[in-house]
C-alpha cells in the first residue's frame, strides 16, 4: 500500500512557476489535482529526501540562492535543493550533486567538469555555455534544459531524459547518450563527433544539419 503525500514530497513533483507558484503539476502527469495529495494508487510515487537548507563551503544551500560566481569546488552537494538558484559562473569542479534538485536553476557559465550529476533533477535549468566536460548526467533530468553552447565533450548522459532539451551549437564529442531521450531536442550546429547515441530516442529531435529526424 502506497503512502499518501503532499505532491511537494514526491520526486516527480515540480513547480512550473517558482517555488511559491500557483501552476503545479506531476512530470509524469499522474496527478492532475497537483499539488493537493498524491493518488494513494500512483505506481510511480517516490517519496524525496531533500535536505532543505544547509551551509557548505561558507554558501548558503536553499531554494533561490544567489551564489554567482561561487566557489564550490570538490562541494558535496548531494540532494541539495537548489530550485531556481543562480549559479552563474559558479565553480562547481568535481562537486557531487547527485540527486540534487536544480529545477529552474541559472547555471550559465559555470564550470562543472567532472562534477557528478547523477540522477540530478536539471528540468528547465539555464545552462548556456554551462563547461560540463566530463560531468556525469547519468539519469538526469534536463527536460527543455537551456544548454546552447554548452560543453559536454565525454560526459556521460546514459539514460538522461534532454525531451525538447536546448542543446543549438553545443559539444558533445564523445559523449555516451546511449538511451538518452531527445525527443523534440535541437540539436543543429551541435558537434557529435564520437559520439555514442546507441538506442537514443531521438524522434522530433532537429539534428545538427537542421533537419528534423523522422
């Protein structure tokens, strides 16, 4: 028997609207009612653990944090609630944000080579121009993500869902996509040299030259 549980402590919860907004809704569009009570019949309900506040590296970690340009290096980040946080230009190399809620997040600019974003919730995330050379994005939620101009050369995106995800003109050489869903992606001018796409999803997706795969 599943538990019944306010929408805000399921995983597949998001606020389209901010973390105080009125338009709410399930990602897997079981609840229809959001954000009053999960269906105590949801097969998919999985309870969250989000640590909701805490200080690392002398930064304030919450909802909306203002963290531009900050130095978060090596930061053990996992599960962190960072919804609509602004994390341009910040340093987050090899920092562990497995699990970590990022919805909404501005990460234009910032460093997160070898950072590991595993499992990462990054629906909606701002991440022009974003240095994610070697991230590990396995299972990451990018769902429309902004990552125009990003660098993904060898990051791993196994099973990361990039659905109507922005990717115009970014690197992705020798990045492993294999089953990485990019439904309705764009992808034109993107660089895919090496890159492994073996059983990607990539139906609606605009493809590098500018047309639209079939």
């Amino acid at each position: 028997m599943l538990d019944v549980a306010m929408r805000t402590t399921c995983i597949h919860f998001q606020e389209a609207f901010g973390w105080r907004g009125d338009c709410s809704d399930c990602r897997l569009g079981l609840a229809p009612d959001a954000p009053k009570k999960c269906p105590p019949n949801c097969s998919s309900f999985e309870r969250m653990q989000v640590r909701k506040k805490r200080e690392v590296n002398g930064y304030m970690i919450k909802p909306f944090a203002q963290l531009v340009s900050a130095n978060l290096r090596g930061a053990d980040l996992t599960d962190a609630n960072l919804w609509y946080a602004d994390l341009g230009h910040a340093d987050l190399t090899d920092a562990n944000l497995s699990g970590a809620h990022l919805g909404g997040a501005k990460l234009g600019s910032a460093t997160l080579t070898d950072a590991n974003l595993r499992g990462a919730d990054l629906w909606h995330a701002t991440l022009t121009r974003a240095n994610l050379t070697r991230a590990n994005l396995t299972d990451a939620n990018l769902r429309t993500a902004d990552l125009s101009g990003a660098d993904l050369a060898r990051a791993n995106l196994t099973d990361a869902n990039l659905t109507d995800a922005d990717l115009w003109h970014a690197t992705l050489t020798r990045a492993n996509l294999t089953r990485a869903n990019l439904t309705d992606a764009d992808l034109k001018g993107a660089n895919l040299t090496g890159a492994n796409l073996t059983d990607a999803n990539l139906r609606g997706a605009r493809l590098p030259n500018g047309t639209k795969h079939d």
